[in-house]
C-alpha cells in the first residue's frame, strides 16, 4: 500500500491514542495539518503562540493520562515551544514533540527555518530523532511515544522532513507495527522484604512522602498509610496523589516550608519512605526537608536514587507494583497506637492553619484562602486547578484540599510563567466533565493571556482567574524582604478587561469577599453555557504564604555568616527612617 507520510504519521498517533495536536501550521507541515484534517480521532488545536502548544499537550496528559502533540514548524515553532517542553521534562510530563524539519532531497543550503533542531531539543527531551525515510515513519513515532511514557515520563521529539511529509511511500504490514513496549523494573523480593521490616517493626513511625510518581498505585496508598499509621506528605507535583481529606493527610512538604504542626509530626518520624519523587529544589523547599531515620527511596529512575539525598534502602521499582508488593507483607495495621493522636493533632494543626487564614481578612481585597475555599465548594472536588509560576502556585498549594492525583497543574521544576492559561485549555479539552480553573499572576497573564483567543473561538469554557496584585510577587516579596526595594518587579497597569474583551471573552471584576459569593455564580452560569469567563481579582498578598517563608529562612541559614550578617544589616539598615 502507498501512503504519504502525512497520513502514516496520523495513523501512527491513532494507534497511540493521542487526540490533540496542538500548534500553528507552516509551510513544512501543511500536508500533515490536511491529513489531521481526515481524522476522526486526532484534532488540530491552533494556539496563538508555540509555547503554549507545549504548556497544553502538559494539561492534557497531567489531567487524563492522554498523551499529546505539540506539533511544530522548524525552527522558529520549535524555538517559541520549548519553554513548554522544558517544563514537561523538568516535571516528567511525557508528549510527542512533532518537529518538521526542511527538504533532504533539494541539495540546497540556506534554507527556510534551518537550524539545528535536534541540538536544540536534546537538553529537554528524552531522545530526539530525525526520521529519513518514509518506512521508518510510523515506528519512529509509535518508539517515540514509548519512550515519553517509559520510566520517568518526558517530551520526545521526532523530526520529520517535509519531504517525508509530501511523497508517498510503500508501506507493508511490517512497516505499521510498533515494537513492543518494555516492562517496567520491578522490585526484587529482598527488596520488598527489607522495606516491610523497616517500616514495621515494633516502634516504627513511619513518614510516607509521595510524588507525581507514585499516582499509579492509586487507592493502595491509602491502605498503605492505614496500615502503616503513617502521615501522608506528598511533594508540589504530587499533590492530590493521595486525598487531602484523609486523616493522615499531612502536607504537601515537611521541612521549614511547611507549617509548624506538619514538622512536628513528620520530625516525630523514625522511618520515611519516599516513593515517585526526586527531592527536587522546588519540590523540597530548597532542600530544606530531612526525612527522618532510615530512608527507603523507590523511584522508576535509578539516576535519582541516592541523588540528593542518600537512601537507606534505594529501590528502583514501578511505584504501583512496589506497593502493592509491600502490601502483601503488611496484610494487616501495624501502627495502631499512633494513629488517634496523629489524626487528633493533624486535624488540630489544619484546623489551626486555616483558622489563622480566615482571621486576617482583607478588607479592601480578595483573601486569597476565602477564595480558593468558595471555589472548591463551588465547584466541587472534581474540579482541575492550573496554576502559575507564582505566588499564586504556592497559595493555591496550601489552601486547595484535593482528592484526585491529576486536579493540581503546576510548572514546579521550571517553574516556567505562562503556564495556567494554555494547560487549562489542555486540560478542559482533555476532561470536558470536569470543572477547570486556571489560576493566573497578572505577570503570567502577560504571557500566554491571548490563549484567552483560543478559549474562545474553540468553546472551551474555562474559568480563568487572573490574580491581580500589581506586582511579580514571588520575586517583589523576595527582594522586598532581602532589599526592602523592589527592582523591575512592579508591573505597569493594564485593563485586563478591555483585552478580554478584544480576544470575545466575558470578564468579571472581583474586588472584596463580599463579591466572592455572586461573581462565582455568574462563573458557574458562563462556563456552564459553555464559555470561557476572565476574573480580574484583586487579590491580597500581604499574607506571606508558609513556603516562601520556609524558603528564604532555609536559604538565609545556609549562607555563611559574614554575608548572612551582611544581608540582614543592609535590609534593617533600609529599613530605618
Ligand atoms: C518565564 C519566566 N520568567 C521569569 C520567572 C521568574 N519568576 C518566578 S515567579 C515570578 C513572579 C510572577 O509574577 P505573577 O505572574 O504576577 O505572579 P505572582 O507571583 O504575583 O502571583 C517571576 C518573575 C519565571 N519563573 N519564569
Ligand atoms: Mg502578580
């Protein structure tokens, strides 16, 4: 049979499940955007700028498991792309990187777009690969997609030459098959045992910590907390992995950046064990988190094992095998005596935590902790949060209680601005049943904002909070407390109305609590007839959130003393009249 590589590259992506291409068409791909056009399956989502086409492929597959396409011209898209692959990979999102690249067959040189694409792509994808003949087309794509889900998930990047795309080629059976995928490493029975004695010999307290890694085992984790009586921490990425709502919840973090209760009890700990997680910068408040006594670490990665922090016990293990495994030799509680106390003082310590959040009120703002609790009781746990590069990321961290591994979207490894708006739409393209809300900085909005466009020619009924302090915060609290000044961090004023106006998208004003309640009515209307809604909202940061202060006392602590001692002098000696 003939087939142009326009149309074995869209059967490739049926085979593999993908169901959104997400980019801007060019000269090289237009052939490919016109066999998208024939599928029933794969739909061609245009964006207004390439880097969101990455930030959306990474809010479908974190809110459905799906994975999908950025699909790019050379050079130019993938330049404006990689600030969302680079946040994939640094977070472990797999996608198809569908670069197109120029003509093999011309012999000429100079030509449009050419630059060194595979180059540029190695540093944030897990392989990058030009594809030179037709009949290597469909393997090189389904391979591709293998390897983005294999072992720690991440961007892939498969070249295509625009020739490949044009001509036909003979294709057999053969030639449409993919190779078979690869089991994940499993954990030896020794392994397992050596874990089991640890955590449950007589006096053991275990601390379990969970990352984005460890979401496969699913509802396991919960017995395994049961029968551990272990309080549950998970990191910023794995957050909702295991349900805020149980008892043993802890936090999302257990070092200085997370609130005095949450150390105390993980500090109490005679054991951790750390499963799908790397003990990243972000992830541990800048390394602040020293899990106590013996630590088993099991991640897919052995290169992430003994890496920051040196294991006891390193396991390289599928997180969802390794539980279940654990779980056969611990059939039964063993905790028992220490969990009243730990669900009395956790429940106290949350009850605490928000008690203090609600007390101090803005009068004249938003309170960022009454509103994420009126959107969660609005919009119900089902609900999907994306967020930004931020305070805001932080905030929504610590006052969002979520039940589902796949409700919190978040840039955390790198932390790239821009993210919310385009990994919302990906992620309400992805779960049309599920609530969405993004949740923006007015720096971030700057960025990806026009995605807005995209929202509303499509029919994609988001709600987007854009959080309005006037300021890049995480960056004007940092210097405001190390500096007392902030420098290029206060951001020019701009009528976020009016542009949501210009893209076709309602937009609400929200100014103090008391508006909470009726402008989320109206939302709850606008996206509920299907369309997307702004709210300006002018949100109250004064309130440091427990992380940022976690972060610059772990950080200051570490300094040695001469220029410790020099910070804190030039910030008091700002300070004096
Ligand atoms: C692309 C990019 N540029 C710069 C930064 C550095 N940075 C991290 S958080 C932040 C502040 C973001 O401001 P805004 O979007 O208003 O959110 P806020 O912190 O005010 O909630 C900045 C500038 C970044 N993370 N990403
Ligand atoms: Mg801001």
């Amino acid at each position: 049979m003939r087939l142009t590589g326009a149309e074995i590259v869209v059967r490739a992506l049926e085979d593999e499940g993908v169901r959104f291409c997400f980019g801007i068409p060019g000269t090289h791909n237009i052939e490919l955007y016109d066999a998208l056009a024939s599928s029933d399956q794969v739909r061609a989502v245009l964006v207004t700028d390439e880097q969101s086409a990455g930030f959306m492929a990474d809010g479908v597959w974190r809110a459905s498991g799906q994975l999908a396409c950025a699909n790019l011209v050379p050079g130019a898209g993938l330049t404006h792309a990689l600030s969302g692959i680079a946040e994939a990979y640094l977070d472990g999102v797999p996608m198809l990187v569908l670069g197109c690249g120029i003509r093999q067959d011309s012999g000429r040189a100079f030509q449009l777009h050419d630059v060194d694409q595979l180059v540029m792509a190695r540093p944030v994808t897990k392989a990058a690969v030009r594809v030179t003949e037709g009949k290597g087309l469909y393997r090189a794509i389904r391979s591709a997609c293998a390897i983005a889900r294999s072992g720690t998930p991440g961007p892939v990047m498969v070249e295509v030459p625009v020739d490949l795309y044009l001509f036909q080629h003979a294709m057999d059976d053969e030639g449409l098959q993919a190779e078979p995928v690869e089991e994940p490493p499993q954990a030896s029975a020794e392994q397992v045992r050596r874990a089991a004695i640890l955590l449950s010999e007589p006096g053991a307290r275990p601390l379990l910590y969970l990352g984005l890694g460890a979401a496969g085992a699913g509802g396991d984790l919960v017995t395994l907390a049961e029968r551990l009586g272990a309080p549950v921490a998970t990191t910023i990425s794995g957050k909702g992995v295991f349900p805020e709502s149980h008892p043993l919840f802890l936090w999302n973090g257990f070092g200085p950046a997370a609130p005095p209760f949450a150390r105390r009890v993980a500090g109490d700990c005679s054991v951790t064990l750390a499963i799908g997680c790397r003990f990243s910068e972000v992830g541990t408040g800048s390394y602040g988190c020293e899990p106590r006594g013996p630590l088993i670490h099991v991640d897919v990665n052995p290169a992430v094992l003994h890496r920051n922090y040196r294991a006891t016990l390193g396991i390289v293990a599928d997180s969802a095998a390794f539980v279940r495994a654990l779980l056969h030799l611990i059939p039964s509680p063993v905790g028992g005596g220490r969990v009243p106390h730990l669900h009395d003082t956790i429940r106290q310590g949350h009850e605490a935590v928000q008690g203090e959040r609600l007390e101090q009120r803005s009068p004249d703002r938003v309170t960022p902790a009454v509103l994420l609790e009126a959107l969660q009781r609005r919009f119900g746990p089902q609900t999907i949060y994306a967020t930004d590069s931020g305070n805001g990321t932080f905030l929504a961290m610590e006052c969002l209680r979520l039940e589902h591994a796949g409700s919190f979207l978040a840039p955390v490894d790198y932390s790239c601005m821009g993210y919310a708006i385009p990994a919302a739409i990906g992620a309400k393209l992805a779960r049309p049943d599920a609530p969405v809300v993004a949740l923006a900085g007015d720096g971030a909005f700057l960025m990806t904002g026009l995605e807005l466009l995209t929202a509303a020619s499509q029919g994609i009924p988001l709600a987007v909070f854009l959080l309005r302090d006037g300021e890049l915060a995480q960056i004007a609290q940092l210097q405001e407390t190390a500096f007392h000044r902030k420098v290029a961090t206060v951001l020019p004023d701009y009528h976020a109305g009016s542009l949501a106006e210009a893209l076709g998208v309602e937009w609400l004003a929200l100014q103090r609590d008391e508006e909470i309640e009726e402008v989320l009515e109206r939302v709850a209307r606008i996206v509920g007839e299907g369309r997307p809604v702004l709210v300006d909202s002018a949100i109250d940061y004064d309130r440091k959130t427990w992380f940022t202060r976690g972060i610059v006392k772990t950080n200051l602590a570490r300094l040695p003393w001469r220029d410790r001692m020099r910070l804190v002098i030039r910030a008091m000696g700002r300070r004096l009249p």
